[in-house]
C-alpha cells in the first residue's frame, strides 16, 4: 500500500533523513520510533507532502507524491506533532471548518464532526473555545480532525502527547479501533506507547532506518536463557548443534544459569544435551527483550 524508496531530505550538508526505503501494508500498525531529531517527523512531512524530498519516492498504492499530490493527500489523516488549531474556535466550529478542508459533502459534516467528537470523547468540551482547553484536550481536537474523513491512512505524530494516564488509554482504544479499517503510522519517543498498540516497528537513527521488525520478533532476540545444576556446563553446551557461543551468568551453588548465543529452535537440541549429561533442567526459555533493551543496543553500537 504505502512505499518509501531512497528517501532523503538534506538541509545544505545536514542529511535530516539519508536513503530511507520501507513498505507498510494495509491494515498494518506501525512505530515510527526514534530519538528526538532522529528524523521521524520529517519524514512524516514528506510522506503527507508538505515537504519536499531532496531524493527518493513515495508511492500510495498507484499513486506518486509528485503527480497525485492532492490525491494522496485525501486519503490520509495526519495529526502534526503541534497541531495548528484557531484559539478563538469552538470545539465544533473548528472541526465543521476542518471537514470543509477535507472535502466532506457539507449534508455529511455535521455527521463525521458528531462521529469523530464522539470517538476522541471531546463530548463535554464540544462547545467550549480551544483557548480555554488544556493540552491534553487540544491534542484530542487535533486527532478529531485527523479522522474527520474516515481517511484509509491515518498518521499520528507523538498522538499521546500532553494526555494524562486515563486519556492515553483512551488513545489506544481509539487508535486499535482505527486500525480495524486504516492503516496507521504512530511517530513517538515513548516506548511503551508502541509497545501497547503497533504491531510493527521502524527505528530511526540520525537519519537513517537502523530496525525495521515485527515487534514480537524484535523482542524475541536470538539467545537462550538457561539454568542448570552444573557449574561446568559451559563444556558440553557449546558443542550443541545451532549454539554460537555460551556465557555463564549469576549463578549460586545449586543453580548456574547461562545466556546461549542460540536461536530459539536450538532449544531441543539444548534440553537433549543437558539430559545425556545427567544434569538437572531449572528452565529453558528465549530471552524477551523490550524496547528499551533494543534502544539501550542501538546507542552501544553507534557509540
């Protein structure tokens, strides 16, 4: 559905984005996640075309940015990182002028800016001015016009930001309901908030896409975790089909736990040496690691 190819975007020699290239499927939940300055939301500025790529493309389906800008525009929904919203509006007023923009047949307006007040629980602040909202709230206002037009792709640049707990959790819900019928692309530096909804991750790096991954498989890793009674174990573990190397951990005297340099289908292959030793079997499990492990891997290796 959507494709990015060798994208890049430089200002004179700073390289914001360099030679960038994915493809997000339809239907798909996707963490675009990176440090701040990492180039995720140029990116997202490129992808929405308000922003021009130095190099590269990007396709939605048959669609080109450079040709079928308008087009392309129509079909998504974007939340900016600050969203551009008119103080002196109401809740109402601003979204029935924001579903204008998108093109909403004026007899449907009223109907998607009731749907779309309803699904961000705005509700209770429909008719206060958005001056007098917090930032929480005007975040919500920002998602509202986002979905206005029920787009097929939906782009949300840091969509928690400024919401208190029970509000993120709302958030969520709203965003896993959205997936059931677009594709969405969430920016964030937080790592749990993809953690709690994308399906998906992308890493940015000074620019460049360092991880793409499904997020089960990126926080499977490729090691064993192992506990034994044999000290020695070292020995024998590291001559098991699939075992690239063995480390001893923390162990006491009647437990040594080992980190195996293994995937996880080595795991029989383990269990069946760890028996014809005669020694005893504690556990035997992959390593899960989280994002913050991988972030915490990422910075060792550009150190």
């Amino acid at each position: 559905m959507i494709k990015i190819n060798a994208l890049s975007r430089h200002y004179g020699e700073f390289k914001a984005v360099d030679d960038v290239s994915f493809e997000i499927r339809q239907g798909e939940v996707v963490g675009l996640l990176g440090h701040n300055g990492a180039g995720k939301t140029t990116i997202m500025k490129m992808m929405t075309g308000f922003l021009e790529p130095t190099a590269g493309s990007i396709r939605i389906d048959d669609l080109s940015i450079e040709a079928d800008r308008r087009r392309i525009q129509q079909r998504i929904g974007y939340l900016p990182e600050n969203c551009p919203v008119w103080p002196e509006m109401t809740v109402i007023d601003y979204l029935l002028y924001q579903a204008s923009l998108h093109g909403v047949p004026e007899a449907a307006r009223q109907g998607a800016v009731a749907r779309a007040i309803r699904r961000t629980a705005l509700k209770a602040k429909a008719t206060a001015t958005i001056q007098t909202l917090s930032r929480g709230y005007r975040q919500r206002v920002g998602v509202a016009q986002a979905i206005l037009h029920s787009p097929d792709i939906i782009i949300l640049d840091e969509p928690t930001n400024g919401l208190d707990p029970t509000q993120i959790n709302q958030m969520r819900t709203l965003i896993r309901e959205l997936a059931e019928s677009a594709t969405v692309i969430i920016s964030t530096h937080i790592l749990q908030e993809v953690q709690a909804v994308c399906e998906r991750v992308l890493i940015m790096r000074a620019g460049q896409l360092v991880v793409d991954s499904r997020l089960d498989a990126l926080q499977a890793g490729n090691r064993l975790l192992l506990a034994v009674n044999n000290p020695q174990a070292a020995g024998y573990l590291g001559r098991v089909p699939g075992v690239r190397g063995v480390t001893p951990g923390v162990s006491n005297a009647q437990r040594s736990n080992y980190l195996l340099d293994a995937d996880a289908d080595a795991a029989p292959d383990v269990a069946a040496a760890v028996q014809q030793a005669g020694d005893r079997l504690f556990s035997l499990q992959p390593e899960h690691r989280n994002l913050e492990t991988v972030f915490s891997e990422l910075n060792q290796e550009a150190a």
